[in-house]
C-alpha cells in the first residue's frame, strides 16, 4: 500500500494563482488536492476540472463558526449545509471543522458539551450525504493562541461521545507533536476515530524533510495499521514549492 497523498493548495501555493497551482501540482504527479476556503474559489471552474482532469479532493473545510458557543450552533449548522453542498459538488468527502476560541470564564466542560451537541446536531446531515466532517486540535503554543480544542485524547473523546462514523477527527501531526508529542502511541490505538491526517515538518511548518520529526518511520506506520484516507501536505514551503513535493514521490519517502 502507499500512502494517499492529499496537496494542501492554500499553504503550499500560497499567495499564487489557484488553478496554475492545482495544474503544476498534477504535472508534478499528484492526483489529488485539498485547501481551505471553499467559499472564495470559482467551484464552476473547479467542477470542471475535476470532471475533466480526474482531479480528487481530499478535503475542505467547512464555515468557520464556533462550536463551542451554544449561541452559534444553528449558524454551525447551516454553514455545514452550505458546506456539503459546496463539497458534493466537486466529489469531496471530507469536511474539516474547527472548534472555536476558549471561552474565558466559561468551566471547560461546558464548552466540551457544547462541542458534542453541536456535532450530533450535524451528524444527520452528515449521513445523509455520506460525508465526514473532521474535527482538527490545533497548537496553541506556536500557531493558534486561544484556540480550545488542543489534544488528541480530548478531540477522541468528544467524537466517541457522539457516536457517528461520518464524525471524526483530522490528526495534524505537525501540530500534536508541538502539543503533546507520543504521535504513534496516540495514533495507532485510536486509528479508527481519525477521518483525514495533516503532515508538516517540525519546527518551522516547512517540508515534511525539515526538523525532527522522520515522516517515512510515521507513514510506515500509520500504513501497516490499515489507514486508507488521504494524508494530507500542509506547510509552508521553504523552497519552491515543486521541490518538496517531488521529494515526496521518490523512492524511501511514499
């Protein structure tokens, strides 16, 4: 088996034209993309390139409302509509969510809650489109300051308490190797409850080649324990960024 590689657009290529970019990343040899905002992208003109090109995407994400707010589940939902829809249109079938900000004064188990409500509100919607939304822990020490949902033993706890096979969570191992460290000790027993996987190199968020951690070890792994989904490159190229992506398609890397 070889690991599904997913080209995360709006990190690698930022700053460039969108479809000059997806065009190299496939000269390159990849077959599949994944970005960010669905909501300021031509999706006509991407449908059509994904009709006529082949071109898969490994995920999206959906509208950024918190969901650790009561207050703010009815617009969670409804931009998760929008969401599937924007995804069904281009064959996606992964949704990445995030959590919100840490409400201050707020007893954390109540955000907690919170976030579970407002994932089994979704999760109907979910099924019915046969689509997973991924939820994502983020750094806060380095990247995202304030952010609530930081650890993977928390994030597996809120999507088993839902209790939906179209909810999951996205492992970004760039952030939880900032966060908490133990990757294969915190992946492999909970393999089942991970949608989609993030892959940057540590520190700097560079080529998957940078820093300390050794992403073929961790590929090999995440493989020989059955995952099938995407693993998804987003970091932010040090080099042009046709360099690192090549690297990755040769012999010892994927």
């Amino acid at each position: 088996m070889t690991m599904k590689l997913s080209v995360c657009v709006d990190s690698i290529y930022r700053g460039k034209d969108f479809f000059e970019s997806i065009q190299e990343i496939q000269e390159i040899g990849y077959d599949t993309i994944e970005f960010w905002s669905w909501w300021d992208k031509d999706l006509d003109r991407l449908e059509q390139t994904v009709n006529e090109t082949g071109l898969r995407i490994g995920s999206i994400c959906t509208k950024f409302v918190s969901l650790v707010e009561p207050s703010q589940r009815e617009k969670f939902v409804t931009g998760l509509r929008e969401s599937i829809a924007a995804a069904k249109r281009i064959g996606c079938s992964a949704l990445i969510g995030q959590t919100g900000q840490l409400l201050e004064g707020v007893p954390r188990e109540l955000q907690q809650q919170s976030i579970i409500e407002g994932l089994k509100a979704s999760a109907p919607l979910l099924e019915e489109a046969g689509i997973t939304l991924v939820i994502e822990p983020l750094n806060t020490l380095v990247d995202h300051g304030g952010y609530y949902l930081t650890t993977s033993e928390e994030a597996f706890h809120i999507v088993r308490e839902v209790g939906s096979p179209f909810i999951k969570i996205v492992f970004d191992i760039y952030h939880q190797q900032i966060t908490e460290g133990n990757l294969l000790a915190n992946i492999l027993p909970n393999l089942d409850w991970i949608g989609h996987f993030h892959a940057a190199g540590n520190p700097g968020r560079h080529e998957l080649s940078s820093g300390e951690l050794h992403y073929p070890r961790i590929f090999a792994a995440i493989e020989a324990a059955g995952y099938s989904g995407y693993m998804g490159l987003e970091y932010f190229p040090k080099d042009a960024p046709a360099v690192g992506l090549k690297q990755l398609l040769e012999p010892g890397w994927n």
